[in-house]
C-alpha cells in the first residue's frame, strides 16, 4: 500500500514538473545543437540512464554470480 502511494506521489510529481517546463531549451555536446523541450529531454534522460543503469547492474551481478562458482 505504501509503495502505491510513493508511486502515485512520484507520477504527480512527474506530471507538474513535464506541465510547468514546457519550454524549449536548447542543449549542445561537441558539434550537435538539440532544440526540445525541457521535460522531453529529462525524460529521456531518465530513461537511458534507467536501462543503462539496469542493464549494468544486471551484468555486475552476473559478473559477481559466476565468479563465486
């Protein structure tokens, strides 16, 4: 029960934040300019860094499962 309500907590909180910063900013690494806006681009950040984070993680504990034995 308490973890639905972190959940639900957690997605208004997503919501307000995607719903206030609907501004375009624009975002440069190296030689590439993005132009999006705001929340888009944490979104999508949070989600590589979900799968990215993830999958890392999995491989560590694969890692660390087949060297013990």
């Amino acid at each position: 029960m308490i973890y639905l309500l972190i959940i639900i907590v957690f997605a208004l909180a997503t919501l307000i934040f995607a719903v206030q910063n609907l501004a375009v900013v624009t975002v440069s690494f190296l030689t590439m300019n993005l132009a999006a806006p705001l929340a888009l681009l944490v979104l999508v950040i949070y989600v590589l860094g979900a799968v990215t984070g993830s999958s890392l993680l999995a491989l560590l504990r694969q890692s660390y499962t087949g060297s013990r034995g």
